[in-house]
C-alpha cells in the first residue's frame, strides 16, 4: 500500500472547481472483489446484520481505500426495496463473485397500477441500513470523509422496480402509474439523503443514476425533464443547503441533457465517462470550467491496455485534465472486478507521481 499524506479537504477543493495541492485520486466504488484481494482479507462473507460484522466491513473499507491514497470512503446505502425480477448467471471474471445478477429487462416486480398500489414500501427511517454509515462515520480518521448517499438514482430504480420493457410502455399506456412511481421513489430517495446529509462525516452527497447508453439517453430528454431532473434538482439543493456539493455518477451519452444538469439541476461535479461517448480530455475541455469532472480512465483500457500503452494513456489524461484544478483521477466508471490490476495499480502510482501542482507538461 502506499503511503501519502490524507486530506479530504483536497477533494472538496476539486468538487468546487478549485486547484488543490495535488490530483486526488477518485472512484465511484471499487468491486468488493478487488478489494479483498488487495487487502487479503474476506469482507463478503461476513453478516452484516451483525454490529460486529458492520465494523469489521468498515474497517476494512478504510483500510483499503486510505492504503490506496484515497481522502475517502464512498459508501452509497441501498433502499430495502422488495424486488421479484431477478436474472443470475454464472460471474466469468477473473475475481469472479460466483453468480452475477442483473434485473429481468421484460418482467418487472410492478408492473401495473395494481401492482404499486399494494407494493409495501419502506419508511423513510428503515428504509437503508443507517447504523453503517453511523460505524464508518464514528471509525473514519480525522482527515477523511464519506462521499456516500442512496445506492441507485430515481430514474435507475423505476427501470427496474418495473423492468424496462413495462417501464417503456407505461410512459406510453399510463402516464398516472408512471408519474405515482416518480413521486414515491424520488420522495423516498430525498427523504433518506435528508437523514444522510445530516452526518458531519458525509462531506458530499451523490447520486448514481445512469441514465442511458452509448448513443443517447434511455428516456427522451424531454420525460428526463418532467419526470427525473427535478426529483435530482431536490437532491442537489438539500446538499447546498449544508453547505456540501453534489456529485452525478451517470453513465451513458448525456449530452442532450448536459446543460439542464449544470443550469437548472445544479450538480456540483459529473462522474461516468467513456472514450467511446466523449473521453474525458474533451469533457474536460468542453465542461471544466464550470463543474467538476471526476474519472474517465476508460474501463475497458484498465482491463486490456498493456502496462507501456497503459501508462502512456494515463499520462496523457493528466496533463490534459488536471490544469486548473476541477479534476480527480479515476476509472471512467468503477474498478470492477474484472479490471487488470496492475493496471489500476499503475494509475494510483501515476497520480501521485505527476499529479502534484503545477502539473509537469
């Protein structure tokens, strides 16, 4: 592990668009995979309805992301939601987790009005795991934070809570179901990050909620204006309102709703990209000046890139990202565990030898 000065002031630094001493290293999540091999440790099997469970997992989450030279840790808390569209398959990666699961695209667990009208949904209160956050809170050093919030974004858990291709054809067939489930989910995601943000330790909320593909968004821009941008609006004032920024983790082709995000949402940073959407020099160039851009070490040349070309790439992204402040190195998306890496060790070592300002040309 290497050993480097912490401070979690750095990011804060970057989140406001500002220079700080050095590029802070950043990542949405690493894959729990990944992490247990860095550590040598098992964290997977532990239970973590157990407090001493709880702790252990939090400790090791520490462990490995300060080790690493990260200023936090990301912890995101899923919502206890009752799901029955579950898919598994076998998990083929080289630190395979066994089974991989993914949400059936044609079947979803609320799928008409009947459906969601005798769905149990959580109170706000129960709806997440709070004593985590209060563990990794109470057991993180003085000189990191947690960037945390709800795990999955409103729009991500609509598509799934009803499956894709039911979730398609409601925007069509029953608008009424369509705008219910908006309002309840994107109600009860803002009432837990009203709790979150209320921890001293949560310097920063954020908020995953991909919302499209390669080639554009899943929805129209216009029904992400209606339905999904003013439930994320909510979220960012509820931030600014203590003081703290907010961060989007969104993956897909964005940029037909980049500038509702930046003018009328208000996010403080934007994190997901891919070289074959936008890499993230040009974001960098086209966005920087007035949010955060966080990431972009495309996923798939953190897998495959040999370490020379790898390292080249890496270089590159620095020089051009890093000027100005506003920036922090990371994947394009999360160290999955599929990831090479000495790869992943080769970005870490790359940050902290060439990012300390002013960056060398």
């Amino acid at each position: 592990m290497v050993h480097i000065e912490i401070d979690y002031r750095r990011l804060l630094k970057v989140l406001w668009c500002e220079e700080p001493d050095r590029v802070p290293l950043y990542e949405h999540f690493v894959d729990i995979e990944v992490i247990e091999a860095m550590l040598n440790e098992k964290l997977r099997t532990l239970d973590l309805s157990k407090d001493s469970s709880k702790l252990k997992y939090v400790r090791g989450l520490i462990k490995f992301y300060r080790g690493l030279g990260y200023d936090y840790v990301p912890l995101e808390l899923p919502l206890k939601l009752l799901v029955k569209n579950v898919l598994v398959a076998e998990d083929t990666a080289p630190l395979s987790r066994g089974l991989r699961s993914w949400r059936d695209e044609l079947h979803g667990t609320i799928e008409t009005r009947e459906d969601f009208e005798s769905y149990e949904w959580p109170e706000p209160e129960d709806a997440v795991d709070y004593r985590l956050m209060e563990l990794l809170c109470r057991e993180l050093p003085e000189d990191m934070c947690v960037v945390g919030g709800v795990a999955g974004g409103v729009l991500e858990h609509i598509m799934k809570l009803m499956g894709f291709t039911p979730f398609f054809r409601a925007l069509h067939t029953d608008r009424t179901l369509v705008r219910n489930m908006f309002d309840t989910v994107g109600k009860l995601i803002f009432e837990v990050d009203s709790i979150l943000v209320e921890f001293e330790k949560v310097e920063v909320l954020r908020m995953g909620d991909d919302m499209g593909f390669r080639t554009g968004t899943f929805i129209s821009p216009h029904n992400l204006r209606e339905y999904v941008l003013p439930w994320h609006k909510k979220c960012v004032e509820l931030a600014h309102k203590h003081g703290k920024p907010f961060i989007l983790h969104s993956c897909g082709n964005l940029e037909s709703i980049m500038e509702d995000l930046i003018n009328f949402v208000g996010i403080d940073a934007k994190h997901s990209f891919e070289d074959a959407i936008m890499p993230v020099t040009e974001v960098k160039r086209k966005y920087g000046e007035r949010i955060a851009i966080l990431g972009g070490v495309d996923v798939n040349k953190l897998s495959y890139y040999p370490p020379d070309k790898f390292t080249e790439y890496v270089k590159n992204i620095i020089r051009e990202c890093a000027p100005g402040g506003g920036y922090a190195l990371g994947s394009g998306n999360t160290i999955t565990n599929y990831v090479d890496l000495r790869n992943y060790r080769i970005m870490i070592d790359l940050c902290l030898k060439y990012g300390n300002y002013p960056i060398p040309s």
